[in-house]
C-alpha cells in the first residue's frame, strides 16, 4: 500500500477524520484528503509529525528505502532544473521569476483548481 493509504489505515485505527488529523498537524484537510488519494505525498519532516500524532513509526506509513530514493529523484530533478536556469540569460531569468512567484501564489494562496 502506499503512504497515503497507509496514514488513512492509522487516521482511521485511532478513530480520528481527516479535519482532526488536519488540525493536529495544523495543516488543511484538503492537504490530508490529497495525501490519502495518492495526488501529492508529504514531506519526510511531515511524516514525522504524522507519526507522532498517530502514535506510530515511520516504517508503519512508508518503505523508507522507497520514499529516499524518490528523494534522491527529486534533488537530480532540482539540479537539471537550475542548470537550465543558468543558462537563461537576464531578461528570460527576470520573465521566470515572475511566473514562479504567480504559481507559488496560485498553490498557496490563490484559487484551487483541482
């Protein structure tokens, strides 16, 4: 099972919904919702604030092997990422930075699209 599964099997062993659990992490129970259906996955530093709140171990929710080597992915993802950055000269860097700063206020702010 993955990890979203996983934290729904102990959310629902503790006899807790997921706007509980939500609020205990201090997070939305959308981000919750999203975690158990398998769009997005959280952090290592989330998980282990999950584990806390229910009173389990790390290994309970995830394959650790697993979940480091898409770790290990994602920091290769992040370095071609800036490579590709470098090589943008000025302006196209400037048009960048303002279109990153529109999706981050689109993810964290903005309205959602899901």
């Amino acid at each position: 099972m993955d990890i979203g599964g996983e934290i729904r099997k102990a959310r629902e062993n503790r006899g807790l919904t997921q706007a509980e659990l939500a609020e205990k992490l201090g997070i939305s129970s959308k981000t919750v919702s999203s975690w158990e259906v398998g769009r997005t996955e959280p952090k290592m530093g989330m998980v282990e604030r999950v584990c806390a709140v229910l009173n389990c171990r790390k290994s309970d929710l995830i394959d650790e092997v697993h979940y480091e080597n898409r770790a290990l992915l994602g920091l290769a993802e992040d370095a071609i990422l800036i490579e590709t950055i470098r090589a943008l000269d000025s302006d196209r860097k400037k048009r960048l930075m303002e279109y990153a700063r529109y999706l981050l206020y689109q993810q964290n702010e903005g309205p959602q699209d899901k």
